[in-house]
C-alpha cells in the first residue's frame, strides 16, 4: 500500500492498472520514464546552465545508473557529478 494515498483511491487506481493490456501499461511506463529523464534533464541545465549537451548527458547518466557505470561509458565523469 502506498504511504500517501487513502485505501479507495489506491484500490480504484491498480484496478484501473489490472484492466489494461501489458502493451498499454508498457506504454505507460515508457512515457512516465522518458518524464522523469526530461525532469532529471531540465534540473541539470538549471544547476549547470554552461555545461553543453556531452556534459549534461554524463550527468544524466552519474544520476539514472550511477557513477561506476557512468564511468563505464564515458571517458569522462565530472568529479562532482552525483
């Protein structure tokens, strides 16, 4: 059970959740990813308005998998991307 959310609602949300097709819920949580990709985005050009689309794209991903695997693929990871 979510913390937040009072017992009906919660209930009326995954029943409505159960009555979709896997490819509809699969949809859904493609779009609610990319939104949390694009926030995530939108707040990095906010703390680091000089950085170019390389350097926001190593953060993106320091913050989505984690510095060991952003290390993985980028050459080169900010020191103080977290």
């Amino acid at each position: 059970m979510l913390e937040d959310t009072a017992a009906e609602p919660e209930r009326r949300y995954f029943a409505l959740l159960r009555g979709q097709t896997p490819a509809a819920r699969l949809r859904k949580a493609v779009s609610l990813s990319r939104a949390v990709r694009q926030l995530a985005l939108a707040g990095l050009r906010d703390r680091y308005p000089e950085a170019g689309d390389a350097e926001l794209r190593v953060r993106l991903a320091v913050i989505l998998y984690g510095r060991p695997v952003a290390e993985r693929i980028f050459r080169d990871v900010p020191v103080d991307a977290r």
